[in-house]
C-alpha cells in the first residue's frame, strides 16, 4: 500500500541544499565541484553535474550505514516497489545479484537457476561457492531465442533436489517474456525456501497494470532491477529489493558492504531517488506512451515484407507467460540477412543503435525516452532495408526449424572448483573427457552448452561442430574462434599446452 509523500526526492534535495549553501569542498573527489578538471570535459557534463559529485559526509548520508537522506530515499523506493526494504546499488544489477546471491546462500549450498542467467549470476555462485541445479528455459523456434521457465519445470526441480535453498528466475527475459511469478512463488514457497528474480530488465513493470506483473508483486523475496535500463536513472545504478522472511534485509546490507566501493557516486545514487519520484507521480502516463508507441511500431514492422516481431498473440505458450511490449525483437530471417548484419546497417547508414543482434533478431529497446520520430526514423529504415535486400528472400516457412539443446552436462567440480583449479588448453577434439574451466555457448539461442566444471562428452563435441557448421556463433571460450578450450589440469596430467 502506499503510504508515503512521492513528490519528495531527500537524496537529491539533500544534495541541492549542499550546493545551495556554496559549502568549500575541503573533501574527495579532487576535482571539487569541477574547478580542477579538464576543461573541455567539465563545459561538456556541465558543473551542476560536478557540484554534486559529492563524498560520503553527514549531510548527504553513507551508502553503508544510512541513517539520514538515502536511508529516506530507500525508504521511498521501498514503498514505491512493494518491497519491505529497498538498497541502493551503484555496481549495477551485476553487484546487486552478487550481493542477492551472498545474503541467501552459503558455501555448498544447491540453488536451481535457469540455464540462461546473466553471467554476474554465475560468477556470483562461483564466489560463494554455491552449487548450481540449472534448469532449461523454454526455447523459440522461429526466433531462435530462449524464453522464460515453466512452473512445471522448477516444480521437477525442487522434486529433485529437495535440499536446494533457492530458486532464481529471470524476470522478463532480455526479449521481453514474463514467467508465471506467482505459480513459481507459490510453489517455491512450499518448500519454504526464497524465490530470488533478476528482474534487471522490469524496473517498470509495477507502475501500470498491462504491463506483467512485478517480482515482488508476485511474492519473490529479493529482486534485483536495473532501474538504469528502462527507466529514468543513470547507467550503473540499480536496486535490490527485499520481502522480510525468508531472507534477511541486514545480511543483505552486510552483503552490500562487502561488496560496495566505499566512495559511491552521489550522482548516480541522486539518479536513482528522482527515477523513483519520476514514476510515482507521472510513470503510468509515460508507461501509457510508451506501449502505444510500441504496439503502433510492432503492428508497423510486421507489415514490412521480410521483418517479423512477435508479441502478446503468444502469451500463454509453454514459457511465454507474458510480456513486456517495450521490447521489440525484430525477426529478419525471412530477409535472408543476418541480425549482425542487420544491426551493422541500422547503425553504419542509418544512425540507429539497436540494443543487441544475434543470428535471426535485432532487440531494440524501447524506454519511456523514445520518441514517435525515433519509431518513424526505425521503420522508415527498415523499409528501406526491406526494399534493398527483398531479392534475398527465403520462404517464410523455413523461420520455423525447432532448436534442439543436447542434455546438460554432467557437473564434476562447482564452478568455483573449477575456476580455482589450474588449467590447460585442448584442442576442441582432444577435450572428450575432460572438465571445462570455460563456458561455451550457440548463438542463438545463447544458452550455455557448457559451464566451468562440467564434463565434455563428444555428443557435445559434434553438436558444437554441427552447429559451427550450419553457421550458428559459437563464443565463450579464450580462444574466440573456439577451436581450443581451457580444461581443469587434474592431479595426473602434465600438460604441454598450459
Ligand atoms: C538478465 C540480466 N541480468 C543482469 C544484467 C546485469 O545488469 P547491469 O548491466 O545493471 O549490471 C543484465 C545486463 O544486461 C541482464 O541482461
């Protein structure tokens, strides 16, 4: 319920009053208030920017101990995302699923996490030295792209790995796809253990009521969201919310603490409290502009002979629970070019950067900063493109070929084993048998075939090379034409290639 005053910003205003008092700055940073910085860069940000770029001092509060305006502008926020506690993150959603990830779980403990999570996740497990149960998100046959997890496939999880003390979900995927939340809660909780969401791309979704609905609204206990992606504060600046109960907001601060630089900017944390005042007092209106904005360019590339942009039609499909319309996948397999290429002549001819491209799909992102000239300028560009490469095109029926992802590898070691154990390179042929210390991964989908500490079995092998063959990427390892892969030096061998 909300309960507090939003027209407030106390981070922010805490700092206008700093500047306002033309208080000498006999403290870090050394530029103070950018008189000592470059000149060219200083008349470029402007000196409002440098005049807050302020250190941590009773009046504008510490990020680790907050007791006076970011403590409040928590607060607010708290209130503003159904959450009972809110912290401010400035590492991003990366620092704030290491933290989510040490505030829930010790040292050998099993957490199921989809296969697909952001790879902050896995480095975050491997620091702790948790123990990954994956499970596989649903895939798409047309695009290519990985989905969202069923409720039935966490539900198998949790039967067989009755011991795990976390569940992690992403949610909505990169491309836009919301998980059934509330099933997954209600069944994570069954099990009285803490429903844990990357939500690093729906710091939006509880300010309109078409949009999916919000992790915490759902029943998570701790949510991570990258405020800084769709709405209004600044890149690098994220939030970590908290339900009380199955998790513990002070093991989450001391987590923080742990992991926080001491000198935070205040540009960045200011960013995050008016962000928060943004949406509660115009969010549903601009979330309003944003979706019409939206539907009206999907409704527009679909119409363009060769480009394909799916929506809500399919919600309610195995892993499409919802959706998020902000995010437009634009399908150009059917064109008979690649998203690569279509990405390169968005933005070498046209000046438009879209957000990523795999094989099949260019995503762009749309944000309540886009404008109806922007979605103009896109699709008028796109026409184009159509128009020049409409010679190339293959039938529409060839977008439809079912990705089939090989078994999850057997786990050997966990994935902190394996980062700390000494290794060696193989030529990819040579590493039947062996450990990874690498992952691997086929775009698309982009879901890892295989993570540090799993074993290589020559199945894996001939998939990697039947999709090398077929054109699919292949990433992951050092080697970036991966031809060779890094692999756990077990007590045996002495390598040569080390
Ligand atoms: C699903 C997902 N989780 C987490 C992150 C990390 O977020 P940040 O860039 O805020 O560190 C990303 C970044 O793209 C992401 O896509």
């Amino acid at each position: 319920m909300i309960k507090l005053n939003h027209q407030n910003a106390p981070l922010f205003e805490a700092l206008l009053t700093y500047v306002n008092n033309e208080t000498i700055p006999f403290h870090v940073p050394g530029h103070k208030k950018g008189v000592g910085m470059d000149q060219q860069f200083r008349e470029f940000i402007g000196t409002n920017a440098m005049a807050i770029d302020v250190t941590v001092f009773e009046q504008v509060d510490s990020l680790h101990h907050p007791s006076g305006p970011i403590a409040e502008a928590q607060k607010l926020a708290a209130d503003a995302f159904h959450a009972d506690h809110t912290f401010f993150c400035v590492h991003g959603t990366s620092g704030a699923l290491h933290a989510m990830i040490l505030s829930v779980l010790r040292e050998g403990e099993k957490i199921i996490v989809p296969r697909n999570v952001h790879k902050s996740v896995t480095t975050g497990l491997a620091l702790i030295g948790a123990i990954p149960v994956y499970i596989q998100p649903e895939i798409d046959s047309m695009t290519g792209t990985a989905l969202n997890v069923t409720p039935e496939t966490i539900e198998k999880a949790l039967q067989e790995h009755p011991d795990a003390r976390g569940v992690f979900v992403i949610n909505p995927t990169y491309f836009g796809v919301a998980a059934d939340l509330e099933a997954i809660a209600t069944l994570v909780h069954e099990h009285d253990i803490p429903l844990m969401v990357d939500e690093a791309h729906g710091p939006h979704l509880s300010f309109h009521q078409d949009l999916p609905m919000s992790a915490m609204e759902a029943g998570a206990d701790i949510c991570a969201q990258s405020t800084h992606k769709i709405i209004g504060s600044l890149t690098q600046s994220s939030m970590l919310h908290v339900r009380e109960g199955r998790v513990d907001h002070r093991r989450v601060q001391a987590a923080l603490n742990l992991l926080h630089t001491t000198s935070p900017s205040y540009i960045l944390l200011a960013s995050l409290d008016v962000a928060r005042r943004q949406m509660m007092t115009e969010g549903f209106q601009l979330l309003e502009n944003i979706q019409s904005l939206s539907h009206q360019a999907r409704e527009r590339v679909n119409a363009i002979d060769g480009f394909r942009c799916f929506g809500s039609e399919n919600n309610g499909k195995p892993g499409f629970y919802g959706f998020d319309p902000a995010k437009l996948t634009i399908t150009c397999r059917d064109l008979g070019i690649s998203g690569h290429q279509l990405e390169g002549l968005l933005s070498r001819e046209y000046h438009i950067q879209p957000e990523l491209s795999d094989l099949y799909n260019v995503l762009c992102t749309l944000s309540i900063g886009n404008t109806q000239e922007q979605i103009d300028a896109l699709i008028n560009a796109l026409g184009s493109i159509s128009q020049s490469y409409r010679h190339n095109r293959i039938p529409s029926s060839s977008g439809t070929d079912i990705v089939i992802m090989p078994p999850i590898p057997t786990q050997k070691l966990s994935p902190r084993e394996a980062m700390h154990c000494d290794t060696f390179l193989l030529p990819l042929w040579e590493s039947i048998g062996k450990i990874s210390a690498e992952f691997l991964m086929v775009y698309p989908p982009g879901i890892p075939l295989l993570c540090p500490g799993e074993l290589i079995s020559e199945e894996l092998v001939l998939y990697i090379e039947t999709q090398r063959e077929a054109g699919l990427w292949i990433q992951g390892t050092e080697d970036p034409e991966v031809k060779h892969i890094r692999v756990v030096q077990t007590l045996e061998e002495e390598p040569d290639g080390k």
